[in-house]
C-alpha cells in the first residue's frame, strides 16, 4: 500500500519542519479557507438548482393541462390525456410490495448480522451488502426480464412475467442494502450495558434483542425503513425493465400479477420521444417535481429523527 | 415451549432470512458470469459494435462510461472533498451548517431519474452544453457528491484530535493543520469514499438517459461536447430495444458493466482494510 498513516510523533515532526516561520496566514491560505466556506453553500445551491429547473420546466404544466385532466384515469398523451392517477397508483403499489418485501427481511437480516452472526461471518456478510448496494439498477432488471419474470409467469399464473410483482420483487432486494445498514448501525449504537442489564437479570439472548436492543434501536431502524422506501419510490430502471409499463388503473389485489407503469419509468420512457416545450413535456417534468416532492419530505423526515438523536448521517447515504 | 428452544428456533429464523437475501443475489450475479463469459473475447472489448449492435464489441460503450466516470470525478472530487473538509474543520454546529447537512441528506435521496430531468433543464438545454460528455458528467457529479462528502467527512473525524492540538501547539494554522496533518491521515478513507461514489455514477443509467446517452454511435467522441455511449444505457437498450438480439452478447455487456462496477469496489474495499491494519491510532 502507498498510504503510510503517520505515527503522532511523526505527524508533530511533519509540522515543526514545514510551517511557516512568522506562523501568519497566508494570502494563499485565506483565497483558499474562503473556497472551502463557499463550497458548503454550493451543496444548498445545487438542491435549490434542481427545484428551481424542475420548476421551470414542469411549471407551466398547470397553465396548459386543466386539473381536471390531471386527476383523470387515462395517461394516453399522444391524444392529449394526462391522468396521473394511474402512474401515482402505480408507483404507490410497487412500492408497498417492495416494503412488504423489504421491511422483514432487512430488519431480521440487520439484526442477524448485529446481534447473532459470529465474527467472521459478519467480516464476510457487510462487504456483501456493499456489492448489493453497488449491482447496477439496470443488471437487475436485466436480470429480472430474464430469470424473474419468466418464474413469475409460470409459477404465479400471470399472462406476462412482466407485472407489479415482479417490479415489488426487485426494488425489494434493492432497497435491502439501505435498510441493513443504517438498522445494523442503529443496532450498533445500543450501549452494551443494555444488554447486559437483560442478560443479568435472566432473560435469554433471544430475549434480550426483541425487548431490549430492538425497541431501545427503534428510531433508527425506522428511519432505515423511511429511507428504503424512499429508494424504493424513485428507482427508475429496474421498475421501467420489469413492471411492463401498462399505465391502468391497478385498483385490486389481482392486480399485483398485472402490468402497471410507475411516475420515475414514465418519464424515463417518455422524454426521449417528446417535443421541447410541448404539453407533454411539462407534464414529465411536472412529474418530476411530484417524485421530488415526495422524496424530499421522505428524507426530511428521516434527517429530524437523525438530527434530534444527533448521530453521524454518514452511512445514510450511501 | 422452553425460552432456550424459542431462542434456537428464533435463531434458525435469522439465518434462514438472512440466507433468503444473500443467496437470490449469488445466485443471480453468478447465473451472469456462467452465461455471459462464453461471450467475453478480445473483440469483444476493444471492438466496434456491428449489424444494429448484433454483432461485435462494446468499445464505444466501455470509453463512453471510463470518459463519464472521470469527468464526473473531475467536478465532484474537489467539491466534494472542500465541503467535507469545511463540515468536519471548520463548521460549527449552527443553523447553517445544519441546513448544509438537511440539503446533502435530500440531495441524497433525489431519485436518479429527476437528476436526468434537472441535467436535462439545466446543463442541456439552459447552459446550451446540448446532450454531451459535459452535460452528462456534471449531472452525475452533483448526484455523487453526498456519497463522497459524506464518507470523506467521516475520515475526516476520525483524526484524533490529539493530533490537531500538536500541531496548533506547534505554532502550525488551521490550514497548515488541515493540509499537512489531517487530510494525510485521512486520505485512504476520502480515497475509498470517492471509489463509492464513482461506482455509483459508472453503473446509473436514468441521469445520462437525457443528458449524453447515445443509442447507437459506432465511434469514439471527438470532444466534451460530443455524445457518447456508455454501458449502462447499452445494456438497457440491447436488452429493450433490439429486436432479435443474441443472448449471449447481452450477457456479456452485462457481465462487463458488473466486473467493470464491482471492481471499483474491491479496490474500495481492500483499500480500506489495508488502511486499518495499518493505522496506529
């Protein structure tokens, strides 16, 4: 490795040689302390940005489509129908099956690989999860044309493989590796004494994890769940992949064996082919500034729960 | 039912789930590697794509997402790296910092297909950059830079600040003190965050779907306002878009992007262990 980290004694020696005899800031230092403290408002800026554009490209929408139109149940926009309905219901519906999906299995998985998992093979399990998060959203589709939905359509009896399922099926796993990590973290932080106190007083490890470490991790694993599911709502290429894209109103249960098209594959689909400046155009962008919207007062919520507990947002985030 | 079988029982339950989500996955990646392999050949890297993509290599594709990934680092890096040093060095924990955090956790979670719709209004068409390598890069980099101000901020922290106190005691500035003491100390870790990221933007397909995505454009771009194709968008439109297409060739571009992703995190991965075997603090 070409990294050596310093010993203190050589880090101190680092300093005493190289430092600027009169110890005074440079104007160098100061052009570039200056860089840094305006950096920290370009992050404020960029979201403001994104906000801003869609905005202005979405906005005229409400001047050019009546309401009316935009709550109806038809997106046909090549005739002029715009019903978001069955892309918000449809973007709703993958999204609690992959909760369903998720939901469990990244919570029992959180707490297998926190609580119970010997040394080595939590060593092997976290760099795992960390290639799950890094698999590319357009191998899994990939992967679930090819291999899920063709099980799906067997198995499950649906006319196409291609269907609300198969799409609940893959934002699941993807939304997995966030919901481990930041529940294994939370899990992670649970004082050790805790444990002990539960364990002294005779109650099993079984125990101990369901009514002591769990409920003391609460507010972080649901803040894990927030976040997976906000993942989950604004996945675009797997769902585009694996949903078949059929924009109907999926209104039973039945329906989770049917097509359906979510708000991300329809703008992912559709801005290619559409004129600049048209109706149409809007209305994707307007599309947008609802993903937007929602995703935002998803993660506003989880950055309170993380703010008030003030702990490090690092692993949140990636 | 005594507490002790529950407890095995309940323990046997954790493994089984556990087990339900990491073998779906190997089986999968491994199920790419078994069938796309066969179709891995010199060729088929370093060539031209042929007959509407049918036949031939990924060349164009490969270049395309090396170009993007590095452009993407051009931007993202430094600002990324100058914000986690101000959070971690110089910030105090006020409202505005605090407002720097709330906007990084949103940018975050921003799905990647409106950054597509904000590079596509901004870069494309606002800046007039037209669907390039620029407008593309640029929308990639502002989507990586949580991950790398994030992770970079944390090695920064993890510096003890014993060392920080040497140095100021020593007569050395904040910015001396930054430069020469804790950024050495903390560049594997910003190192690895910045591998994350770039994984990250090398593998997305939905913000490059309106920004620089080409379908099919057999030749290397002439300049950074030239599209190009890139590999996540070959993959998405080979097993879409092209009727007939052999099998195995989509294989193969997906086992490429996949070895071409993963590998990054290897390296991330090693290079943090070794970091840690290493530190003395």
């Amino acid at each position: 490795m070409w990294f050596e980290p310093l010993t203190e004694q050589q880090a101190t020696l680092n300093v005493t040689m190289s430092s600027n005899p009169r110890n005074q800031t440079t104007i160098l230092e100061r052009l570039i302390e200056r860089f840094i403290r305006v950096t920290g408002i370009l992050v404020i800026l960029f979201l403001a940005l994104i906000f801003l554009f869609l905005l202005r490209e979405g906005g005229a929408t409400f001047f050019e489509v009546t309401l009316r139109n935009l709550l109806q149940t038809r997106w046909y926009p090549n005739e002029g129908h715009f019903g978001l309905l069955p892309l918000i219901l449809g973007s709703l519906m993958v999204t609690l099956g992959a909760a369903v999906v998720s939901l469990p299995l990244g919570l029992l998985t959180a707490v297998f690989i926190a609580e119970v998992a010997p040394r080595w093979v939590r060593e092997i399990l976290k760099p795992f999860i960390e290639v799950l998060a890094g698999i590319p959203s357009v191998v899994l589709g990939f992967l679930g044309m090819l291999v899920v939905s063709p099980l799906i359509r067997e198995y499950m009896g649906a006319p196409t493989g291609l269907t609300a399922l198969s799409g609940s099926l893959m934002l699941g796993y993807m939304a997995l590796p966030t919901i481990i990590s930041v529940a294994e973290d939370a899990l992670d932080a649970v004082p050790k004494s805790y444990r002990d106190a539960a364990l002294a007083l005779g109650a099993t490890h079984w125990q101990t994890i369901w009514r002591v470490t769990v409920p003391a991790a609460r507010s972080g694993i649901l803040t894990a769940m927030m976040l997976g599911v906000g993942r989950a709502i604004g996945e675009t290429m797997a769902v585009m992949m694996v949903t078949g894209n059929a924009a109907r109103m999926p209104l039973t249960l039945g329906s989770f064996l049917m097509p359906v098209r979510t708000m991300t594959a329809t703008i992912a689909a559709e801005m290619g082919e559409v004129a600049q400046g048209g109706a149409h155009y809007h209305v994707l962008f307007a599309i947008g500034l609802v993903l937007f919207f929602v995703t935002f007062i998803i993660n506003l919520i989880a950055a309170w729960t993380i703010f008030r507990q003030g702990k490090r947002y690092g692993r949140l985030l990636s | 039912m005594s507490r002790q079988l529950r407890q095995r029982l309940g323990f046997t339950l954790l493994s089984l789930t556990t087990l339900t989500v990491v073998l779906p996955i190997l089986l999968l990646v491994g199920y790419i590697v078994v069938q796309g392999a066969p179709a891995i050949s010199g060729e088929f890297i370093v060539a031209m794509p042929r007959d509407g993509m049918r036949a031939g290599g990924l060349w164009p594709a490969i270049v395309g997402t090396v170009l993007l990934t590095l452009g993407t680092a051009i931007f993202a890096v430094p600002v990324g790296v100058a914000v986690a040093i101000y959070l971690a060095e110089y910030a105090r924990d006020n409202l505005f910092t605090r407002l720097i955090r709330l906007a990084i956790i949103n940018l975050a979670g921003v799905p990647s297909v409106v950054y597509g719709l904000f590079g596509l209004g901004l870069f494309v068409i606002f800046l007039q950059f037209g669907a390039s390598i620029l407008a593309g890069s640029l929308t990639l980099a502002i989507m990586t830079l949580p991950i790398i101000i994030s992770t970079a901020e944390e090695a920064l922290s993890a510096v003890p600040r014993s060392f920080r106190i040497v140095s100021f005691s020593l007569g050395g500035t904040k910015w001396q003190t930054v430069r020469r003491v804790v950024l050495p100390q903390a560049l594997p870790g910003i190192l690895t965050g910045v591998i994350l990221g770039l994984e990250r933007a090398a593998g997305e397909t939905a913000p490059i779907l309106f920004t620089v995505a080409a379908f099919f454009l057999p030749r290397l771009p002439h300049s950074i306002f030239d599209q190009t194709m890139a590999l996540p968008y070959h993959l998405f439109v080979i097993s879409t878009q092209v009727p007939g297409m052999p099998v195995h060739i989509q294989y193969g571009t997906a086992l490429v992007l996949l070895i071409f992703v993963l590998s990054m995190n290897v390296l991330a991965a090693v290079m943090r262990s070794r970091f840690r075997a290493k530190r003395q603090w």
